[in-house]
C-alpha cells in the first residue's frame, strides 16, 4: 500500500510540474488578427478646375469673353469635361493684309482670391477606377461670323505647344502637339488616353505659363477677307468619349 500511494503521488507532482509552464504562457495574453479594408466606387460629382501651372490647387477660372458671367460648370463624372478655356482674340484694327492674332491667356482666382494668368486649357477628369482609357476632341460649329452675319472667310484657329499637366500618378495621355481647326466642324483629337493611362484629372495646356501661352493658340485671318467693324464669334464643341484612344 505505501508503494502504491508513492506511485499516486509522485504522479500527482509530475503532473503539476508539466502543467506550469502553460499556466504561464496563457498569461501573456496571446495573439489576435483583425482585418482591415476601403471599398472604392466611381465619383458623379463635379470637379473643380486646378491651376494649370499648379494642378494641386484649385481655381476659378475667368470667361474673358465674359468676365463677369460664372463659367459654365463641367460634366458630372466619372468621365468629366471639368473647363475649357473660352478664346478671346481681343480687338484689332481693320488691315488688308494677312495677320495673325494671338489668344489672351487664361486668367483665374486663387483660393485667396488673386488673380493670376496661365496657359488657356481643358480638364478631364477619370474617376471610373478601371484605367480604360478615354479620348477628347474638339470642332469649331461654322465661321467666326459677325452680329450682322458677316461671315470672316478664310479664318483658322490654330493650336501648339500641347502638353499635360496633372498631379496623378497614372500614366499621362498624350497631348496633341499641334492642330488646327476647320469650321466646317470636323473633329480634330486633343488628347488621348490609351488602355492603363489616365486616371485622376488631366489638363491639356497650350503652353507651359502666361509667357508661352500667350503665343500657342492663334487665329489667321486673310487680308483679302473683308473685316466690318462688328463683333466677329464662334463656338467649339469639346467631346470626351469613353474609348481608349489610339
């Protein structure tokens, strides 16, 4: 009997000796995972034009054909027109001889409300979150044509010194360099976004700042054109199409 209760107990112990260290461990209060995550949706809301020397900051940009007036707001997204520069070609005198005129700068409000001038621009902005690509283009609707319907035959807008201008780190869509515009509306491609490019807000610029943009979009007129003293407009049409460009 006394072997066996020897048995019993020492068993006992060496149970209670085994036990300890997990008894410890538990202590520590051990290990948990959790998860974490963002869903993204496409945005319908508009954006806002960005400085085109500086697309980090927002501005309010000026119609300089009418300065006063609010310019027209952009298309609701995902795939926006957010601006486009309205051309004003200011006011000359009366010749015979071929001249070439060209677009005042844009001109804009800074948040605190100064004014300051750039290249005239258009922005798209891409908020569909798939990196399909996209396209713009521009037509002229019909000739500068005066208050009286005085047609300017033989004029031509011209555009140069294309560039992008963004703060997004998707790969940038190609600016045209150059081109011209035919009133008889044909579409002439500004920019262009390929599968994998273009997501976020892009400016296309003529010109890098006041100085360059002063000289990159022009209007020829003929001297044998006959000018009557009127007030001589046009339209264009901007169109974002959800295609990848080529």
């Amino acid at each position: 009997m006394k072997k066996t209760t020897y048995l019993v107990l020492g068993s006992i112990c060496l149970s209670t000796l085994l036990w300890a260290p997990s008894a410890v461990q538990a202590a520590d209060g051990g290990v948990y995972d959790s998860n974490g995550q963002i869903i993204f949706e496409p945005s319908t809301e508009p954006v806002n034009p960005v400085d085109p020397t500086d697309p980090e900051k927002p501005v309010t940009p000026v119609d300089p054909t009418d300065p006063e007036k609010p310019v027209n707001p952009g298309t609701n997204g995902p795939l926006s027109i957010d601006y486009a520069s309205s051309l004003d070609f200011g006011t000359q005198k009366i010749t015979s001889k071929n001249e070439t005129y060209t677009a005042k700068t844009q001109k804009y409000k800074d948040q605190s409300g100064n004014t300051k001038e750039g290249p005239n621009f258009v922005q798209v902005s891409d908020a569909r979150g798939t990196e399909k690509g996209w396209k713009l283009t521009v037509k002229q609707n019909g000739q500068f044509k005066s208050e009286s319907a005085k047609e300017l035959t033989g004029a031509q807008v011209s555009f140069k010194n294309g560039t992008i201008v963004t703060a997004s780190n998707s790969a940038k869509p190609t600016a045209t360099a150059s081109f011209e515009l035919q009133p008889t509306g044909a579409e002439a491609t500004v920019t262009s976004a390929q599968e994998g490019q273009g997501a976020g807000t892009y400016l296309t610029a003529w010109g890098t700042d006041a100085t360059t943009g002063a000289e990159s979009i022009s209007l020829f007129v003929p001297g044998s054109t006959t000018k009557y003293a009127e007030k001589y407009s046009t339209t264009f049409t901007w169109t974002l199409s959800d295609v990848p460009g080529n």
